[in-house]
C-alpha cells in the first residue's frame, strides 16, 4: 500500500476508533469499526486487510500497563502499530524484563508502523514454555525484510520482522494470562467497555469482517458486470445470456431463492 492511502485513513481518524479516550482515540462501538472496515474492503482487499490488522492494535496496546501505553502515545496519538503473533521468536528472562530474538512473519502494514507486537513462548528455567506474552518493540529496534512477493493481497505487505536481541521491559511484556482472565493492567486506565471484550472476540473478527468485505465487493463488482455487459478480458462484451443475468435476491415472503437465475 501506498503511504497516500494509509495517511487518508489516518486523516479520517479510523486508526482511532478503538485507541482509548485517555490517548485520543474514540474507544469506539467495535460495530462502527467493523461497519468501516468492511466497506473499505469492498474498494480494496489489501487496503481493508491493513485497516482492519493494524486498527485493531490499538485495543491490544490499552491492555498494557499504562507506562507503556504512554510510551506509544504520550508524545503522539497517531503512532501506527503492526504486529506478528505467531511465536516464532525466542524470549530469555532477565532482570527487569527480557532479551528478544528471532524472525516473525506475516506482518500486515508494517512498513507505514512505528511500533510492533510480536508473540514468543517464554521459558522457565529449564527451557520448557511456561507462559505466552506479547512484547511490544519501537521500530528503531527491529528491521524489516521485505520478503512479501505475492499476487493476491500483494499490496498488504507482510514482510517479516527482525529483532536481534534487544531488552523488552516487563511493562512491555504482556502475558496472555491476564487478557484471558480479562484482568489487564490497562484496566486501571481505561475503564471503558470495550476494553472489557474477549480477545478472541475481537481479533477474529479482526480477521474475518475484511474477508466478508472482499467476498461483497468482489459480488458487487461482478453482478455490476454482467447487467451491464461489460468487456470481458478478451476484449468483448459479455453475452447477455439468461445463464449470465443477475437478479436481485427475491423477498423471503414471496421466494426462497435468490441470485443467479
């Protein structure tokens, strides 16, 4: 994506919708973000993926600890934040928090982020994993290899991120056992209901209301199409034939069947 594209959703204040009202964010009805993010998918499927994935980090980043929380926005309401949840890399405790290694992938949008949020397993002492925590790193300490060569949603640009052993401090270090529990430290902060929602509630549907958004586009686009006998790729008009007419789903009251006829 372009950062033309990603600084009108900024100018428009959608990156706010779910950040708290403490930091200037709206602390929005998750429907309003959602109703938002589905229509800017039916434009562009890469455009409503990064929306969604990295307007959604800001309800993750009201969870922390407000210390960190003020590291994020305490000089600036509008950082950006990408992320990688996936426990790809390696987290040694040490005093006053950890050291953070390793290559996460898959991250949407990270080239326009000023912060990121990377999953990892943490170990006890005999290297057995013992908790998963969410560390979240400025950009200055991690590196972007731009490895994301794909035709479809090629313009989300989820390249990998790199972190070479760097210090993450406890109140940068979210455990998934306090989220769960619904009992965060950002609660102290941020009173407001939506802070309360389960985290599997709110980032599938993080993950699915794009894809809904694609599939209505891509429907739109094609009944649009087909009505109106536009060129098809080989340079001619589409046959209007009744195999290829599009109707408008019927009432239930009066039929059961609806689309294609």
């Amino acid at each position: 994506m372009p950062e033309t594209s990603i600084k009108e959703l900024e100018d428009t204040g959608f990156f706010q919708l779910l950040q708290p009202k403490a930091f200037g964010g709206q602390a929005a009805d998750p429907l309003v973000f959602c109703s938002a993010v589905k229509e800017i998918a039916k434009g562009c499927g890469s455009t409503g993926w990064v929306a969604s994935v990295m307007g959604v980090h800001p309800w993750h980043v009201a969870l922390y600890d407000p210390r960190a929380q003020q590291e994020v926005w305490g000089q600036d309401h509008k950082p950006r934040i990408a992320s990688s949840y996936a426990p790809t890399g390696k987290a040694t405790r040490v005093d006053g928090g950890f050291r953070l290694f390793g290559r996460w992938h898959f991250s949407s949008g990270c080239d326009h982020a000023q912060w990121a949020l990377l999953g990892c397993l943490v170990p006890d002492a005999e290297g057995n994993p013992v908790d998963m925590r969410t560390f979240l790193i400025p950009r200055t300490e991690y590196r972007i290899d731009d490895v994301w060569d794909t035709v479809g949603l090629r313009g989300t640009g989820s390249n990998d991120i790199v972190v070479e052993d760097v210090f993450v401090p406890d109140h940068r270090a979210l455990s998934f056992g306090p989220v769960t529990a619904l009992k965060t430290p950002g609660h102290e902060l941020n009173h407001e209901p939506l802070y309360r929602l389960p985290y599997a509630g709110v980032f599938t549907t993080t993950i699915s209301t794009p894809i809904v958004g694609i599939a209505e586009g891509a429907y739109d686009s094609h009944v649009e199409a087909t009505r109106s006998g536009s060129a098809s790729p080989t340079g001619r008009r589409s046959p209007r034939t009744p195999s290829r007419r599009c109707a408008s789903p019927a009432p239930p009251a009066t039929s059961t069947r609806a689309g294609c006829s």
